[in-house]
C-alpha cells in the first residue's frame, strides 16, 4: 500500500459539525476537512494499492454523507505556466524555454485556452505525457484527474440544462466516449 495525497473540493456545508461527524463515521477519519473562502474541501492523506483508488474510495464516502458532492478533485489538471513550473521545481523562465521550444526536445503541449493571452492555461495530462522525467504512476494520475474532473463538471452542468433534448444528446456523447466509438 502507498500513501496518497489529495484534496477533493465538495458542494455542501462543511461548517455543520453533524455532518464532519458522519464524514468521519464514513471512513474519512484520515483527512481533515476546512472552509476557505466558501469553498469546502478535505485533505485526504490515504492508503490505497493505486492513486485511483484512493480517490475513489474517498469520493464513495464523501458522497454518501447527505448533501455532499464532490466538486473537483485538486492538484487540478489545468495550470498556468507559474503553476507547471512549481509542479516540477523549475523556474517560470524554465518552463517559457521549454514552451517556446528555445529548450527541450520541442513540442511541448498547446495550450487550451487563451493561446494569445498572458494567462494561458494547460492540461497537466498532456504536459506530464510530454514530460520524460514522470513516473508512469505519475502521468496515470494526471490522465485520471482530469478525467473525474471532467465528470463532476459534466454533472455539475448538466444539472444547470433545461433542454431535455439537449441533455438527451450530451448522455449519448458520454456513453459513445465510454463505449469507446469516439
């Protein structure tokens, strides 16, 4: 077993000491939960043979705690190059190199979005893929955060749609994506 450490960010009211009470009662007696600025989260420090488990264990507990969904999990899958720099202990003017393909191999990631702005963002998933220095374990956890991530943002979207119809044609989209014919 490894120890495996992440945050997951949840819809719900933290401040109730009723309900931190059933978090723990759930299994989450090894994360410490916390508001800041409006946004609950908990501090998940976990055992568990893969970082995936880990995760979803915590999630299966969390969301059972009435009222609670998990929102995203963090460190999140889309950065700035401030924060590519300090995932990989580099300096910002490091990362520009690497970006600009004044250094490395070339090639690094496009961003996606604001490709003309200064805040441009990226998706950690793709950096770690061009990355030579991440364990695989690594990179499997950054395909796999972005990809809940991307799930609790379809949920959390999808229940903000009144058109059935639409609604309709998105859950089409996701099972074509999960049965693999995208």
């Amino acid at each position: 077993m490894t120890e495996y450490e992440f945050t997951l960010v949840i819809d719900g009211d933290l401040t109730d000491e009723d309900v931190v009470r059933e978090l723990f009662e759930a299994g989450c007696d090894d994360a410490t939960f916390g508001v800041t600025d409006g946004a609950a989260y908990g501090e998940f420090m976990r055992e568990a043979s893969t970082f995936a488990d880990a995760v979803l264990s915590a999630i299966h507990q969390v969301e059972s705690v009435r009222h609670l969904r998990v929102r995203r999990i963090e460190p999140d899958d889309i950065v700035t190059m401030s924060e590519i720099a300090d995932r990989l202990d580099r300096t910002r003017e490091s990362i520009r190199l690497l970006i600009a393909g004044k250094r490395g191999r070339g090639g690094f990631p496009a961003p996606i979005s604001h490709a003309r702005d200064r805040g441009r963002l990226w998706r950690w998933a793709d950096v770690a893929d061009w990355l030579d220095a991440l364990e695989p374990e690594d990179r499997e956890a950054a395909h796999f955060i972005a990809a809940a991530n991307a799930v609790f943002e379809f949920r959390y979207g999808i229940q903000r749609l009144n058109d059935d119809t639409a609604v309709k044609e998105l859950f089409q989209l996701v099972n074509q994506a999960a049965a693999g014919i995208w």
